[in-house]
C-alpha cells in the first residue's frame, strides 16, 4: 500500500482510471474527495 508513504498535502494521481472503479473506491474507502481530468484521477492527501 502507497498510501501511508505519501506525505500530508500530497498527492496521488494515476491515468486510465475509467477502466474500472478502484480508483473511486479507493477515494472513498480514505473519505477523500477525488478530482477527475478526463482519463486522469488527482486526489490530495489531507
């Protein structure tokens, strides 16, 4: 798991996450509001 390594504030972007629904699930397992750009997911860790 890549979550705990990354630092408050930053962030977590990844592409393709229209393949399937991990993206958001992962998003919402963290309570963490996700920012899509087309193929592209951003979410900031607070």
């Amino acid at each position: 798991m890549f979550w705990p390594y990354i630092s408050k504030g930053g962030f977590l972007v990844t592409d393709d996450i229209r393949l399937n629904d991990a993206f958001l699930d992962f998003a919402t397992s963290f309570n963490v509001k996700p920012f899509i750009i087309k193929r592209v997911g951003v979410m900031q860790k607070p």
